[in-house]
C-alpha cells in the first residue's frame, strides 16, 4: 500500500495507529487525523461522485469549505449520518466511512453516463424538461430525480444519541481561533472582560499554527513558535473560557449567537457511549469580535474538477500539519504568493514541484525564496486543460496575451500527479453579513469586505481583508483597543517580519482556446455547475444574483457555495459588463455549516418533546384504563373502555349512563381566573355580550366573549362568590390567551378599574356529576348540604366542607341534565374524586370523557368555541341573539355586530343536521351543497360535530351553512368520496327543548 | 432575537414576550357613534413602516405587564420603552 506519509510532525501522534473502513476497505491513520488527511496519506483522492455528471471527485480542501469529501458516517439504521466532511471529521478507532452518490461504487458508477450526455442537460434542465406531461411529475420524473439525485440517506430510526442546550453570556465573544482571534480574546480577558473563545477545529492557531516559512518571523521566531506561545498564554487567563471543536452557526440580532459544540464525534465507538455527543450554546455576548478568516479560491479552467485537484494552501496543511503530501509531482497554479508558500513547504521535504503563476512576473520575499531554491515558475501561463480519469496525470499551459482575454503560443503538456489550484482569498464574511452588516468591494484583490463595524461587533483579521501577518496583528490589535475602549500595549514591541505581496492578477474564467460550450469548467463542484451555466443563464435573460443562483444552482449544496459564490459573481459581472462591486452578493444565511437536527432539539425529544399537563385525578384516569386527548398541553380521558370496547361503544355506554342515571367527569382542565375590586362587575359587562351588574351573590351566569371585531372568542360559566369576587372558567384550550386578552384590556384602556386578575386553573380541581341521579349522589357527599330546588336552584352556587375541607358547589350544567360541578383545592382532587365514585356506586356512577362530553351537549346544541366556530362567527351566526345584550352601552365586539358585513343575512349560520338514513353518521367537516349537478359546485357550509345520539337513537350533526337561519327543513347533500348523503336542516337543540331534565 | 428592556423587569430575551402591534390606538369611547368606516379604521388599519415605530409588548411569561416601545423596523434596534399612559419620547416623532 503506498504511503504518503513523508514526515513527522507534533499533531500527529505515530504511536496511536487507528484503524478505519472506507466503502467497507480497511485503511490505517493516526490520532490526530481527519478522515481526508487519513485517505490522503493512503493514496486515496477519489471520494465521491458528482451530483449531476457523475464525475470522480476527490479531495478538495481542508476544511469547512469542502465540496467534494462528503460522505457517510456509520451503517447502523439509527447512527448513520450522511454529509459529513471528511476534512472536518477527526479519525477514531473503528470509523466506517463511504463515498456518496454513486452506484454501485464510486470507481464504476452508471450515473457517470451523464458525463457523456452533459450537453443535454444544461442549466435550469429540471425546470425545462420536467415540466410536462403534468401527469409525468408524479409517476415518472419525481421517482427518477430522488432516485439519482441521493445525497447520503438519513438514518431510518430514532437517534438514540444525547444532545444539550446552554445558555451563556458573555461580555466579548471571539469567533475564531487564528492569531487574530487570539490576540483579541488575549486583550479582552486580560482586561477582566469575561470572554468566550470559540473554534470549530481540535485545536487553535488557524492557519498560522504550522507555518514554518523562515521568512514570516515574528519577535525573531518562526510564527508558528510565537503563536503557541501566545496559546500557552491564554490558557491561563482566567477570565477567558477556550472552546474548540465548536463552531458558530448562526448570528442573529443582538448579539445573540448559536454555536455547536462537538463533544464525542471524534470517540471511539465505545467511548462515546452515554456522553453528550453535541451541545448547542445559545450565546448572548455584549461585545463580539469576528475572526473567521479567510478560504482560499479554486481557479475556473477547463476539467478543474479531477481528483488529485485541490487548494494549494490546503497541500500545504497536508504536508505541514499532517505529515501528508497529496503528491510526488505536484504542479501549483496560482495568481498570488499563497502558493508559493506551499511549493517551498514542498520543495524543503523533497517534493517535486513547478509554478504556473497567470502574472506576468511578481516579486516578493516569497518569490525570490522559491526561485533561489530552483522552483521552476511559468509566469503569465495559464492551466487550459487537465488529464487523467480517476485521478489527474498530466495538464496542458499556454501563455496569456497582453490583456489575458486569449491564450497564445503553444500548449505545453507537464505530467503531475497533483494540482494545486490558488485563486486568492475570500475574506469570510458570512457572521458579519448574517449579523445585519453591509458588504464594500475592494477592486484591487476582488474580495467582499465588511462596510462598517458596529459598537458591538467588529472584524479583525483576514476576514476583514488583512492577509499578511503584519497588517493582521497591527490592525487587529489597534481595532480591539478602540473597540472595547481598552489600552492594551502588549503587542507596542512584537517585531514582524514577513513578505509582502505586490502583484496581483485576477481572472474569474481563464482563457481558453476551446470554445466554452465544448469545455467544463467547474464553479461550484458539489452542484456541477459550471462557467457554461453561467453564462446560458444570462444569455436566457437572467439578471439578479438571486435568480442566476437558482437556476444554476451554484452556492445551492450543502457547502453554501463557500468556493463557488464568487466566481459566479465574478463571471457574470464580466459578462454583463457591470462592476463586480454593483453586483451585490446573495444572501449568506444561517447555519454556517449544516448542523443535526439533534442539536437544535437538544433534551426536548420523547418524553420532554413538550410540556403536559396533568389533572390531580391523572392516575385515577390511568388505573382505569382511559384512552386520553391531547387538549393545548392537557391530557384529558377521551373515553373510559370497558372489556375491549371500541371507542364507540365506549362513548354510546356513558353517554346513555349520563344521561339515565348519572356520569362524572374530570373538569379540571378547564380554565379558572379568579376576578376581584370593585369594578369587577363593570369589568365583565365590558368582556361579555350579556349584563351582568344584576347577578346576585352566589349565582352563576354563562357569558360569550367576543374579539373587538364581533366574532366569538371564548365562553364559559362565571359565578359571583361576593360582592367584588367573581370566578370565570374559560375553555380548556383559550385559558390562557382570555388572560392576556383581559389583562391586556385592565391595563391599556381601562386602567382606571379597580380589577386583579390571577389566573386559578391550577389551583382547584372539578369533578362535574350529571344525571337524574346526581342529586343523590351529592347528598351522599355532602348531607348538611339543602340540595332543594328553592335553596339550590339551576345556575346557583354553595360552599360546603367534604371531610372539612372546603368545596365551591356549582349547580350548572352542560350536558343539559341536573349537574353539579365540585371545585377543591388541587392537592384533594383525587381523593374527592374517588369519594365521588364510591358515593356513586350503587347509581351506576360513570365517568365519561371528552367524546361523551362532546356528545351529551351537541344533543342539546351546546356549542365548543374552537369546533363550532372557527373566528368568522357572531352570536348571531351561532343563533345566540339572546345572549347580546341590547341595553348595554358598550362592550368589547358590539360595534363590530352592526358592520355591514356582520348584518349581512347569508352569512354562514349554526343550524342542526339530521340525515335522512338516521344510522348514517356525517364526517366533521365534511362540505355541504345544495345540487352536485351544475358546476362548480357551490359549497354551501361545512359539518362542525356530529355524533350518533344513543339516547336519540339516530345521528345528529352541527353544522354552518350559508343563510342556515332561514333553511329549516330544507334538504342539502354531502357529497362524500363514493356517495351522496342527504341531509334535512333542523333545530341545533335535539334534546329537551324545554330543559325539563335540568331540574328532573 | 432581541432583548428587551422590560420597564417593570430589566433587561430580557424575546422569547418571554409576545408582541402586540402598533402602540397608541386608542379604544373609541363611545363606539355605538362612530359610522362602519370610522370604526373599520380603528379595527383594521395599521402602518406597516420602515423605520422608527411605536410599538405594543406584553412581557407574558414574566410580570404580565404591557408597555411600549420604540424600535426601529430597518435594524430592529430598540430606541426606547417606556410604559403604558407615559407619553411617547418625543425625539422619535
């Protein structure tokens, strides 16, 4: 096996060997390898295919940026991972890595035919061809484009991994541990600033960490030396907190920012068991510093894409850091003095290397330091093709004319087994411009830098423009000083020496001699799309970058188009002959690197996925056997099954209990607020439709709510317990937003009233007993108490002790029986409960769910605000007149009542349905019509409850119908999947017209 | 995600408040006199600017209380808050 580890270096530990599977083949790396730095060191650059032509890929870069090394992570169903950058993922023991994208393996690959018909699927082909026949879309093309178009499979089975939130706060948060992150985390902890330091790899120093180049010096030793000084430093200053293997996501307004923290990713199987494997930091920081550097540019040529093609600098990091050469002939293009860093790098550890620089002659420390080492350097050359299938094996040059528009002269063919491509620097903008920041144009280099630094935020480093280490420390250290207002002098003396670069050359798409259409010049790998795209997508009448963007789909993988976006701006402004400046940038977006959905969930999964609510009767319910309800976060019985019932039978036994002897049920959810001061009465004739200064102490009245614009709200009981306390229940759903809603009212237009509002749901228990039976039940619970009709009438209210324990006793009823509601303090309500049932024994005490709770009350038209009214409902709709109060000068929604729209007569209006097949039970929400013959149909209304009425003996429906007031009797039909039901319009009150069982 | 300076609490995250629209609409007193346009125009019409706004927040998972603000919808920056029946700060008119 060949090994292309040529030297030792201090990350890489030789004596930890681990051992690794890549698409099922054994491999052996190091600890402190990445999986790419590990694949590279064993000969292997081919790591994937491309996603539109199938083309070999093969490592590209060293980091982030990353286009072409994504793979997938383990086998399991419920651990495998797709996407992941090889050059981001440390190796560890016992790693199962595969390529993507490619069937049946990425040596032989079938898609790779796409190469061959790639002049038929030019840009925007999905839009163009998939278009017709509509019927296709379905059946045909969707199947074929998910088929071919697999970017790694997500895992098939629920993560068993463990993730975390944390919440800080921070005075100063840097981003980026380069030398400028360090020397600003360095000056804001050691002016007792508490600062967070944050990196997304294992260790800090960005790039300078292993440059080893004689001529950047710095206090008169080599760069990398003086940094881990420095680092060394830092270390032990209290005040600042250090987190590498952490990278920053997203960067929102104020300063709050979401970094991911990688905790386990880099363990040995074993050792990752039971740990935390990421955590999300959600950070609120006063003050943050930007540090995030600089990624170099491929160059756009034609076959650019060929495994064995990648950035200089990261042939550099390869060798310098990892020990690895990424070849034994390496060539480096370039158009700046980066590469020549790299090709000395080379050069001293023995590996062949030559220069094709596009300038026509540059000098500089660097330059000279090369040619006195004898590199061979093509000034003013230009790459115009590559060779080699599964791996680059030799390319062609030529010269540039005068204006570097044409190539001249003749082709020169060089062997290699290695490019290196450099086309610059891209200043990372994308924390500034996410934080709100404006992007300027510097024409000089053709970079994107950040506008203007706000008071609290601010660029240093490369990613503000400032590229060699001078200007980077000098800038950053006196940017740091005025931007925490501090007076930092330990950098006044630091003597930096390095090499300055003079010349510089820039050509988005390099010459060629091939006309375009015939060549593939890559500008955004992981997508495919190339410099050909581009300018087709012009030529057919695109303008903005937005469009261009996505009718390529260049910068649209899951790389963000971190080597791409420029390019392509850079292309089409010379296209369109405007000023790359002009052009603008697309929008960078969160996350910076895509994060697992783990993280952003963290804990709140299974269980804690959200908060319930329980009643104090909860385990009553569960002991027997209730199916629940999900009721906003309550859990409420949907129905109590007995011996295997169905939820039918379930609901048609204890609705039919209920009603010939007696039910109970668990009442509790439903919202409480205990009102009081002396204007509470005046308060609630201002919220309710209805009066209510008269109601006497101890009476209950029920109340409708309604929005400021006539509609339904809410509704419920409200009983008067003293001259200036009231209890209001809402509905179990609306509990809260009543609150807000009244609050809002007391404290921003009516803060005169002498009002308190607490809201109480949590603080009583109810057990609501119905039935004709109910009143025996209640003697049995409560025998001091006189339960007559003249004592305790209907919509009246008494106190009593059960066991001396107070209880508030609320005669009211919503099934339309005799019915009592019994409120205690929480802490008892189960015992009161079980008290009840054990009272209710021997009268066939049933409890009942919400199912029969819903049934009983549609038999007597009872309407649920949120089922029968939808927000577009008046009390006239609901045929509620009586309830609005005539009188009343004002409350809130009455004027809205009158608009000319809430008068209109065909308006949608509650009317009852019975079908004419009275075994037939209608669907909820189920479309009502007049005639299914002329069309378009007309759709009258829709069915809001409908229920099979066992104490009927026939089904019965609400429903809202167009103009329903005035249609009784009339016949409408529901026009269902396989039939037609016909319906007879009727009275919404099935049951007891005269509510004689209310007093039975 | 802001963080609003809740007059009652200090300084909070976002998340404990809920929003509630344009500030200083008043309710009418006498609604029963207004016609269906004026009434349409305290019900319905609200600005939508760009710039400096006065706004209506409730601080609802915290101490319940309305108040208002002053932010500027171009940066969200919060200018000012200031409770409810103060005047607004007349700088930002």
């Amino acid at each position: 096996m060949p090994n292309y580890r040529i030297h030792k270096t201090e990350y890489i530990d030789e004596t930890k060997r681990v051992s690794f599977k890549y698409d099922g083949k054994t491999y052996f790396g190091y600890e402190g390898d990445t999986l790419a730095s590990a694949l590279l060191a064993n000969g292997i650059h081919l790591v994937g295919r491309s996603f539109k032509y199938h083309r070999p890929r093969g490592i590209v870069s060293c980091g982030a940026e990353e286009p072409n090394a994504i793979c997938q992570i383990g086998s399991k169903k419920d651990l495998t991972e797709p996407n992941v950058r090889a050059t981001e993922l440390e190796l560890y023991e016992g790693l199962e890595a595969s390529s993507q994208n490619c069937w049946p393996n990425v040596k032989f690959d079938i898609g790779g035919i796409n190469n061959f018909i790639s002049p038929l699927i030019p840009a925007g082909f999905y839009y163009k061809t998939f278009m017709w026949p509509k019927s296709f879309w379905k059946k045909v093309y969707e199947p074929l484009i998910r088929l071919s178009a697999g970017l790694g499979k997500s895992p098939t089975e629920p993560d068993p991994d463990i993730y975390d939130h944390k919440y800080v706060h921070y005075d100063v948060l840097v981003i980026g541990g380069g030398v400028s992150g360090i020397i600003a985390a360095k000056m804001a902890a050691k002016n007792n600033l508490k600062t967070l330091l944050v990196d997304d790899k294992k260790i800090l120093g960005g790039s300078t960490i292993y440059q080893n180049n004689e001529s950047i010096k710095i206090d008169d030793k080599l760069s990398s030396e003086w940094l881990k000084n420095e680092i060394q430093e830092i270390k032990k200053l209290s005040k600042l907190t250090i987190k590498t293997r952490t990278s920053i996501a997203a960067y929102h307004g104020y300063n709050f920012l979401l970094a991911k923290e990688n905790l386990t990713d880099h363990l040995p199987e074993e050792k990752k068991e039971n740990k935390i494997r990421q955590r999300l930091w959600k950070i609120r920081a006063k003050k943050v510093v930007i540090a995030t550097g600089s990624i170099e540019r491929p160059l756009v040529f034609n076959n650019n894409d060929r495994p064995g093609i990648l950035l200089s600098n990261s042939i550099n990091k390869y060798l310098d850091y990892y020990g690895v050469t990424c070849g034994e002939n390496i060539i480096l293009f370039t158009n700046n003095d980066s590469a020549y860093e790299t090709s000395i790098s080379l050069h001293k550890k023995g590996i062949k290397n030559i220069i094709v620089d596009l300038r026509k002659s540059a000098s500089s420390e660097l330059i000279k330091q090369a040619e006195s080492l004898g590199v061979k350097i093509y000034f003013n050359h230009v790459v115009t093709n590559t060779f080699g299938y599964r791996k680059i094996n030799s390319l062609e040059i030529m010269k540039l004319s005068e204006d570097g528009n044409t190539t001249v002269g003749n082709k020169i063919r060089l062997s290699c087994d290695c490019l290196g491509m450099s086309g610059g620097w891209t200043p990372m903008v994308h924390m500034h411009t996410q934080s709100g920041g404006k992007l300027d144009f510097r024409d000089e280099d053709q970079v994107f830098l950040p506008k203007e630094n706000s008071e609290d935020q601010i660029s240093v480093g490369s990613c503000n423009g400032d590229f060699d280490l001078e200007n980077i420390i000098d800038k950053t250290v006196n940017k740091i000083n005025k931007f925490l207002d501090i007076d930092n002098q330990d950098y006044q003396d630091t003597n930096i020496i390095c090499s300055k670069e003079n010349d510089k050359r820039n050509i988005w798409l390099l010459p060629n001699k091939i006309p375009l259409g015939k060549t593939k010049c890559f500008i955004d790998f992981q997508n495919d799309s190339t410099a050909k795209d581009i300018k087709l997508a012009l030529k057919e009448g695109f303008r903005s970058i937005e469009h261009v963007k996505r009718y390529t789909t260049t910068g649209m993988a899951t790389d963000q188009g971190k080597l791409s976006n420029m390019h392509a701006l850079g292309i089409i402004a010379d296209t369109a002959g405007v000023k790359m400046g002009t052009l603008g940038t697309t929008t960078f977006r969160p996350p910076f690197t895509p994060l697992t959905f783990g993280t952003l969930v963290g804990r709140n999964v299974g269980k804690f996925f959200e908060v319930v609510r329980k009643t104090s009767m909860h385990e009553w319910h569960v002991e027997n056997n209730a199916e629940f309800e999900n009721v906003g976060q309550w859990k409420r019985p949907w129905y109590y099954p007995k011996n295997h019932e169905n939820m039918h039978d379930a609901v048609q036994r204890e609705s039919k209990a209920a009603r010939d002897s007696a039910g109970i049920l668990d009442a509790s959810t439903l919202g409480k607020i205990d009102i009081q001061g002396t204007d509470a009465s005046e308060f609630l004739n201002r919220v309710y439709t209805n009066a209510w200064s008269k109601l006497a102490i101890g009476k209950c009245r029920y109340g409708l709510m309604l929005n400021e614009d006539g509609m339904v709200y809410d509704d419920g009981v409200t009983t008067r317990i003293s001259e200036n306390h009231y209890l209001m229940t809402t509905t179990t759903g609306g509990a809260a937003n009543v609150l807000s809603k009244l609050e809002d009212y007391l404290q921003t237009e009516w803060p005169e009233l002498d009002v308190y509002l607490t809201s109480v749901t949590d603080h009583y228990s109810t057990a609501s007993i119905c039935g004709p039976n109910s009143k025996k039940i209640l003697n049995k619970l409560f025998p001091n108490l006189d339960l007559s009709d003249e004592n305790f009438p209907h919509m009246s209210f008494k106190e009593d002790k059960l066991e001396n324990i107070n209880c508030r006793i609320m005669r009211i009823s919503f099934t339309g029986e005799l019915s009592y509601e019994i409120n205690i303090e929480s802490k008892y309500g189960n015992s009161l409960w079980k008290m009840c049932i054990e009272a209710g024994k021997e009268f066939n005490l049933t409890p009942y769910g919400t199912e029969t709770m819903h049934l009983l009350r549609a038999e007597k038209g009872f309407i649920i605000v949120g089922q029968d009214t939808d927000g577009t409902m008046t009390p006239s709709d609901l045929q509620m007149d009586w309830i609005v109060s005539k009188k009343k000068y004002d409350f809130i929604g009455k004027r809205s009542l009158y608009r000319s729209d809430t008068v209109r007569e065909d308006r949608k209006q509650l009317v009852g349905l019975l079908t004419d097949d009275p075994k037939e039970i209608l669907e909820e929400g189920a479309q009502i019509v007049s005639d299914v013959k002329s069309k378009p149909i007309d759709m009258l209304g829709h069915v809001t409850s409908s229920y099979f009425s066992p104490n009927l003996n026939k089904s019965i429906a609400l429903a809202v119908v167009r103009s329903g007031k005035t249609m009784k009797g009339q016949k409408l039909i529901i026009p269902m999947e396989n039939k037609n039901i016909n319906v007879t319009v009727s009275d919404t009150i099935f049951l007891d017209k005269e509510n004689k069982r209310l007093n039975a | 995600m802001f963080l609003i300076n809740c007059p009652f609490c200090g300084e909070r995250d976002q998340s404990e408040f809920s929003s509630g629209g344009e500030a200083h609409i008043v309710r009418p007193k006498q609604p029963t006199e207004l016609s269906d346009d004026e009434w349409a125009e305290y019900l319905f019409m609200r600005k939508n600017i760009k710039g400096i706004q006065f706004e209506r927040w409730n601080h609802v998972h915290g101490c319940r209380k309305w108040f208002n603000v002053v932010r500027d919808t171009s940066n969200d920056k919060i200018l000012s808050v200031y409770k409810m029946g103060e005047k607004p700060p007349v700088n930002y008119k």
